[in-house]
C-alpha cells in the first residue's frame, strides 16, 4: 500500500468500522476480544502506529463529541440521530447544545464553540452554521453551512440536483404551471433549490413566472399565508414545489381547506424526508436528503481529524434522491388522467 496509512485503511483491512478502530486501539471496552486482535493486527500489518502515538500524545481528552445546533427542528434532530449512530460504539460520549442566540452579530457558533472547546467536548459538528470560519483549537465539521463552503470540512446534500429532479418530476407528468415556495434566503442550500427549479423551467423552455414564486421561509405560517395567494387566483399553479417538507405540508393543508384536491387538483413534492412525510395519511412525495448520513459522514471526518489524519475530501456533497409518493400526479387536464 503506498502512501501514508489511515484509520480508514484499518478499517478495510480488519473488515470494520472506523469506530470501532478507534475504540479498539484505545482500549475501551464493548468490543469482542477477537475484533480488538483483528484490529491490533491490521495497525501493526500497515505501520499506523506513528499515527495512534501522535493521536494517544493529545491531551486533556474529554471524550465527548460536541453537535452544535441552531434548533432542535425536524432537519437537526435527524442530523443528530446520524451523528449518535455514529459515535455509539466508540469510545466517546455526545453532547447536544444549543447556546443563546441573542446578540448574533459574532455568529452564535463562536459563543458556543468558546464555551465548549477544550474544556467540555475534543470536537464539534455544527449544523447549518452562519459561520464557517470560527477559530478554534479543536477539530470542527460543518454541516449544511449558510454560506456553503469555506475553510472548515463541510457535508452538504446536493439541494440544486435535488430541486433540479423534483422540478423534472412535475414536468414529466404534465405540469407547466409549476409553483416554488423558497426557504430562508440566508440559507445556501435554499439559493440552490430556487435555482434547481429555474433551470429546470430553463431547460423545459418554459419562462420563470414571478407571480409563481412566493417566500416560505421554511416557516408554517408564512408558507401558508403564501399557499392562500398562489392557491386563490383565477390561474392557479397545477403543481407547487416547496423547498421543504414542512412546508409542503403546509400547502396541502391549505389546498384541502380550500377544497382543492392532492393530487387530483394540486400536486405537491417537497425536500427532504423527515418522517412525517411518510408517516401521513396522504404520503408526500419529497426529495430525500440523507440526513442522518449527513450526520454520520460529519462525525467520521471528525474522528479523523481527531487521529491527526487528513481528510480525504475536505467538502463532501452527499447526493439526493426522488421518492414518488402520493401527493403528485398529472394535472387534471392531462389526457393521463
């Protein structure tokens, strides 16, 4: 094997996973006998004990794993469910924290990561952080950051392909008059849905109505107040995309209030696959980010970083995927109806 040896490699060649690595070469228990042979031998085989000796050398190990979080909405909890498969059988400990959020102007990320580094967690996972770019003396992964990619590792779901396959999805059936609800306009991921959506018009040859697009905000009432507009017009959308499942959600309670059927009348996709979308009486049709995946790449890079490894991907985009359920159809007036 050429190069410098990685946990990653330990882990192919004992035929487990990186944490468990971790846990075997520190001693820590909850591991079989025979797994931790296996182990030792792949790290004496490939010559990575320069790498375990630079890694045991830290100091002042607190042996927690901190995920800082703006909120614990649908998206971060299932961001930290990820994060938690991840690190159950390792040796180290999770702590979820969600610090104050008054007097933002540094970043509420920097607030929490000077409280929290080196004293109470080794690393950190933040999520949909507005900073990237917070000084600190610990290993720190991004998830899903405002502002995209910078300095930090980050993981990120690919939200333009994903808006682009959901738009396709609506233009496959029929729709022309397709609608967008957009999330936070401070969000990335956001810009990248509503431009996923334009390109696909783009591409169809269809021309972007502004009377179409309305703001979300990823909030329930002003996705609603937003519904009522598009939903009350003498030439209503056939289809609305939302840029999030919450959202979508929100438009077709509106619809039935309005005695608009789903999907009869209105189909309606959204992103990103919490559980409830499945879990409704009506299944949404949604474009599914990996969330906990999310989680579990960020808390793998961490564990790396934590060896004293560079990462082989300093920015991963996780791909997405369309999940046809029951809220989207041909619109009424398609011969496929």
């Amino acid at each position: 094997m050429s190069g410098r040896t990685t946990i990653h490699d330990v882990a192919k060649a004992a035929g487990v996973s990186v944490s468990t690595v971790s846990k075997a070469v520190n001693g820590r228990y909850g591991i079989a006998d025979a797994t931790v042979r296996r182990v030792l031998d792949a790290v004496r085989e490939l010559g990575y004990e320069s790498s375990l000796v630079a890694s045991s050398m830290r100091a002042r190990r607190t042996g927690v794993i901190g995920v800082l979080l703006a909120d614990f909405e649908p998206f971060s909890a299932e961001i930290l469910k990820g994060v938690g498969a991840a690190v159950h059988d390792t040796a180290f400990d999770l702590l979820a924290y969600s610090g104050s959020h008054q007097g933002a102007g540094e970043g509420w990320e920097r607030r929490s990561l000077s409280r929290l580094s080196g004293t109470l967690i080794d690393a950190a996972i933040m999520v949909t952080p507005t900073i990237v770019n917070a000084a600190t003396e610990i290993p720190v992964v991004a998830v899903d950051p405002h502002t995209g990619r910078a300095d930090l590792p980050t993981v990120e779901s690919d939200s333009f392909g994903g808006a682009l396959t959901a738009t396709r999805h609506l233009l496959e059936l029929g729709h022309r008059r397709i609608s967008f609800l957009g999330g936070r306009p401070d969000l990335r991921s956001a810009g990248l849905r509503d431009a996923g959506y334009r390109r696909a018009l783009r591409d169809a040859g269809l021309p972007v109505d502004p009377d179409l697009i309305r703001p979300g905000l990823y909030e329930w009432q002003t996705t609603r107040d937003s519904a009522r507009v598009l939903l009350a017009g003498p030439d209503r959308p056939t289809a609305v995309f939302a840029a999030n499942d919450l959202s979508a959600i929100a438009v077709i309670d509106v619809a039935r209030e309005m005695g608009i059927r789903v999907p009869e009348d209105l189909s309606v996709i959204g992103f990103d696959d919490v559980p409830e979308a499945s879990r409704r009486a009506q299944p949404l049709t949604t474009i599914q980010q990996p969330m906990r995946r999310l989680g579990s790449v960020a808390a793998e890079m961490v564990f790396s970083l934590l060896a004293g490894e560079q990462l082989d991907e300093l920015h991963v985009t996780l791909p997405t995927r369309l999940v046809v359920r029951g809220t989207t159809a041909p619109p009424p007036e398609s011969p496929g109806r």
